[in-house]
C-alpha cells in the first residue's frame, strides 16, 4: 500500500465508532456506539491522528441505559463533553499505521498505543482499528458488585477521504 500523503479526513457517512463491554459479571456483552465524531490523519502535523467523540451521542439502543452513561457515574458529559485522542507517534508500515499517544474523556486519561488496518478502496482507504481500554484509566469507576468485567473494545471502521486543498 502507498504510503499516505497530506490530510485525510474519517467519512462519517461510512464511519462507525462501537464498543463492547462484558457486564453482569462477564456473562454478556453491552454493545454500542457514538453517533457524532471527527477524525484526521496527517503525518506532516502534530498530533498526527485525532479522534473527537461527542460523548452524549452514546447509543446503546436503550434510552434509560444510555441516560445513566451520560451521568456523572459514567462520562459525566455535562463536565466532559469530548473524549478525544490525540497520537504522540503514527508510523505507517505498508498497511498498517502503528499509532500511540494519550485517550481523554469522563476526567480521566490515559495512554493508548494500537494499529490501524488499512486498505486502498478508489481514491481513498477503508481503516479498521481495534483496542481495549480499561474504564477506570479514563476515571469511570462506578462498578456495583464487580458487574462491569475487564477493558472496553473500542472499534473504529471508515473510510479515509482526502481533504479538499484551500
């Protein structure tokens, strides 16, 4: 695969950011997504790659759960409106971009490092990223019982579209 020149932007028509978090003690998984965001990539800027997430566009398909996340319990949106991630380094190596640098949301922060999976689709690329990320680090800490089991998986799918030139 080339190598990726210039400003790409994440489509957020063909985009999706979900996750995946194992509760009532492990027994099954509490699926979602966020429906608003922005990404870039672009290697000649620092921070190379940039994810915003608009943390009250939770969706879980249940309004009452989905309320509950938006409380001070969980994001705290009201105090904590993004969570974004920055990158301190992104390399790409052939299809795939190795990627660290710090994850912010709900108060809390913490260091994240993963690979992008890309692929050339026309003029642009299709990524695919996927990580854990322990809930705690980023400050959320309401956990009755030990319900909410390990990391979250965070997955970002999309297609990477070239910016327009000013």
């Amino acid at each position: 695969m080339d190598t990726l020149t210039g400003t790409w932007h994440l489509e957020p028509a063909t985009a999706t950011i979900e996750f995946r978090q194992k509760n009532f003690f492990g027994l099954m998984n509490v699926k979602g997504g966020f429906d608003r965001f922005s990404g870039t990539l672009d290697f000649s800027a620092t921070p190379a790659a940039i994810l915003t997430i608009e943390a009250a566009s939770i969706n879980t398909g249940s309004g009452q759960r989905d309320k509950h996340l938006r409380s001070k319990d969980f994001f705290d949106v009201d105090n904590h409106p993004e969570i974004r991630f920055e990158s301190h380094s992104a390399t790409q190596d052939d299809a795939f971009i190795h990627v660290f640098g710090q994850l912010k949301g709900a108060g809390g922060s913490t260091p994240l490092e993963f690979d992008a999976h890309l692929t050339t689709i026309g003029e642009g690329s299709s990524v695919e990223i996927e990580t854990s990320i322990a809930p705690r680090a980023l400050g959320i800490t309401w956990n009755p019982l030990g319900m909410m089991r390990g990391p979250s998986t965070l997955i970002v799918r999309g297609r990477l579209t070239r910016a327009q030139a000013t």
